[in-house]
C-alpha cells in the first residue's frame, strides 16, 4: 500500500530506494561488488542505496557499492556514505583517475552531460561519447548497465504509439546525436572485448523533488500558461526506473542489449495539466498546439522483462500536488521536456 502523501525528503528517499524483488534476485546471483560511475546525479543517489538495500535483503552485507562522482556537493558524498555506500571523488575524464578506481565486476554508467549542452559542445562529447569509450577500455571484462536516453530516436508520429528498441534512430542536436555516440562506443567495445553491456533508454524519470510531472505541476501552480507544443510524452515513478536499471544487468550481453525504461502510458500534457489543476485548484491555461510528434517511448519490453512499475501516473500526480503545494523541496533542474530542436 503507498502512502496518501510523502510528508518529507527522508520518507521520499526512502521509498525510492525500495527494491523490487527482481532486483534483490539479480543483484543476489550476480558475483562481486557494484561500481556506480556518475553516482552524484539525480537518480544516482537512491540508485545506489537500492543497491546496498538489496544486496542486505539478499543476505550479502558484505558487498560494496561504490559511487564515483566529482562530488561538486560535499553534502552529497556525506549522504550517501551514511546510507553505507563507499565513495570515492573522481574527474572521470582524468585517465589517471579513472585508471585508479577499482576493478569490479559490475558497473553502473551514468555520467553524461545534458543541461548545459549548448555552447558547451566539445566538453558534451567528452563526456557522452569520449568517456564511454575510457570506460569500456578500463573494465573490460566487467558486466555494464549504461543509462542513455529516449531523445535518440528524435521525434515519432503519436499514431506509433512510442518508438521501440529496434527503431532507426534519428537523434537531432548535439546532445541526442553525442547520446547515440555513447551507445556505440559501448556496442563497439562490447563486440571488440567481448564486454557484456545493457543500454538504458530512458523516458522519463520523475519523482517528487524533480521531473516533467513536477515541471507541469510547478507551473499549473504558478498558474503560468502551458506550452502544448510537445503535447505528449512518457513518465516512470524513478524507484521503478532505478530498479529495472539494476535489474537489467543481469540482460547485459554482447551484442549489447538495447531496453526501454519508461512508463506504460502515452501522457496528454493537456490532460495531465487538468487534473493538476483539480488537484491544486488552480485554473490552468495554455498556448500553442499539440504537435503530431512528440519523443515517445514504448517501454513494453522492460515491463515484461522487469514487471510493471509499481507506482502509477494517477497516484504520482496526488503525490506531487500535495507536494508541490505544501512548498516541498525541489532540485531546481527543469526537464526541458518540451524541447524540440535538441538544444538543451
């Protein structure tokens, strides 16, 4: 049963670091420690403290995991390591430094640069195409979960009811086209070493603090008028994103495996925002038009592989309502789901 309203941040990190049991399971048959590359991010944290939550259900308290990050929030390491994770501060762009992390047999990739990514090209492709590539080189041998993103496949008919895995891609802007760039780099060094890989197409990833329901939510409030334009998309309660991540590396083969993360539903930004405003009491306005085309994932295959996620749409948006109106933290990182020309 979940709970009418998440009161505080400790309950709301709590509960996006419960495991599912598919991921208790592999985490249990899988060998050695987890190394979590990028762990300072917005999903990282409880990614990493499911992790360590799992491997205690399995009965292995004995098993490492380890976030690597810059760590540009001190704050950030102190929480994690007081959830029982090791961290280690590391410019995973410096060889030195990523030569010096240690061997493990499991990895986690979620570096990667987004926000930002306009008239910071170069130091974008560094980081999305050049350092998978350092990545692959340094752990060889070790089975790799790599989070990319649904903006690879660019912009599909609504009528496809979301693209699937073995869609062409057609990535526009540096971001998603140096985002397909990663994914080759791990599909190169998965056939040339043989490296297990599994690569994570994510849309979208929402929790409380943080996501394109809260971006919609913050603005229904503020009773700013919605842009329609990008009228659709998809959305995934980030505890069930998290754990079909970490599920996942136990899918990880060569040829990589390509999985979509997402939610089940093709979402009206429309029709979301209407029952925002039912639930905040606020009227809500809007501008412009639905487009025939929005970025749409079909996350069939994760469910069936993964099970359903367990928190629906209905029940996120009461939960961000309450949230959103009882002035609860936030991470100050708009999605920018609503653009369309790449330029993030």
């Amino acid at each position: 049963m979940h709970p009418e309203t998440i009161q505080s941040v400790e309950q709301l990190e709590l509960m996006l670091s419960e495991p599912t049991p598919q991921v208790v399971e592999t985490l249990a048959k899988l060998d050695g420690d987890l190394l979590i590359l990028g762990v300072a991010g917005k999903m990282g944290p409880t990614l990493a403290r499911m992790a360590k939550r799992a491997y205690e259900m399995a009965g292995l308290k004995n098993r490492k995991v380890i976030g690597v990050a810059r760590f540009s929030k001190p704050q950030e390491q102190q929480k994690l390591e007081s959830w029982g994770i090791q961290t280690i501060r590391c410019d995973l762009l410096d060889n030195t430094a990523l030569q010096n992390l240690p061997q493990v047999p499991n990895v986690v990739f979620m570096a990667g640069m987004k926000f930002g990514s306009t008239n910071q090209e170069p130091l974008t492709w560094a980081m999305n195409t050049f350092l998978p590539g350092l990545v692959c080189q340094r752990f060889p041998k070790s089975r790799i979960a790599a989070f990319s993103t649904g903006n690879v496949y660019g912009l599909a008919p609504l009528s496809h009811g979301g693209s699937i895995e073995t869609d062409t891609l057609n990535p526009t802007g540096d971001y998603a086209i140096s985002c397909q760039g990663r994914e080759r780099m791990f599909q190169h060094f998965s056939l040339t070493q043989g490296t297990p890989v599994s690569i994570l197409r994510l849309n979208y990833a929402c929790e409380l603090r943080y996501g394109v329901l809260v971006d919609l939510a913050q603005k229904v409030w503020a009773k700013i008028p919605v842009d329609l334009a990008m009228g659709n998309f998809n959305v995934i309660w980030q505890a069930d994103a998290n754990a079909m991540a970490l599920a996942s590396l136990r899918c990880a083969a060569t040829p990589a495996t390509i999985l979509n993360i997402s939610g089940p539903e093709t979402l009206s930004v429309r029709r979301v925002c209407e029952q925002l405003g039912k639930l905040l009491n606020h009227p809500v306005t809007f501008t412009g038009s639905e487009s025939a085309e929005a970025l749409l994932n079909n996350g069939q295959t994760g469910h069936r592989l993964f099970g359903y996620p367990r928190v629906s749409v209905d029940q996120l948006l009461r939960w961000i309502a309450h949230w959103v109106s009882n002035d609860g933290a936030t991470l100050g990182k708009p999605t920018h789901f609503e653009t369309r020309d790449g330029k993030f």
